[in-house]
C-alpha cells in the first residue's frame, strides 16, 4: 500500500513539475516600459528588480521575528530536572 501511494505522489509531482509553462510576471505595460527604458540607457529596471526583491524577502523578515519572539518568551532558564543518580531497573 505504501509503494501505491509512493508512486501516486512521484507521478504528479512529476506532473505538477513538467507540466508548468513558463509566464511573464509583469503586465505587457510595465514590461514594454521597462524595456524601453532599459534600451535608452535608464536605471528603472535596477529599481523594479531592488524592489521585487524588498517584496520577496519581507515574509521571511516577518516569520523570523516571529520566530525570535516566540524564542525568547517560551525558552526556559534556570530549570531543575531533579534526576536521581540512583541505577535504573528497565526490566
């Protein structure tokens, strides 16, 4: 049963994989003025690539500050376990 559902999920993932076609991100305004820009020697496309990456990387920045939050309110310090130091029997 396991091999059967193993194959199921490599087969579309495999699908999902070769099956994508490539797309343009941009609306056929930007990309045309972008370009045309880009031809007469101007620096807006440095501007939309600094800002999709400011884009992109704002959900990480997001979830790591959360994370270092949820870090420093919920770690412990100064525990005592109170183990004894007396053999355990695991019979």
């Amino acid at each position: 049963m396991k091999s059967i559902k193993l194959i199921l999920v490599l087969f579309a993932f495999s699908l999902l994989t070769l099956g994508s076609l490539p797309v343009k991100a941009q609306c056929s305004l930007c990309s045309s003025a972008v370009e045309s820009n880009t031809a007469n020697g101007g620096k807006t496309s440095n501007g939309l690539n600094h800002g999709i990456v400011y884009l992109l990387s704002a959900p990480y920045v997001a979830i790591a500050a959360i994370g270092l939050v949820w870090y420093k309110k919920y770690r412990r310090k100064d525990v005592d376990l109170n183990v004894p130091h007396d053999k355990l029997n695991l019979n």
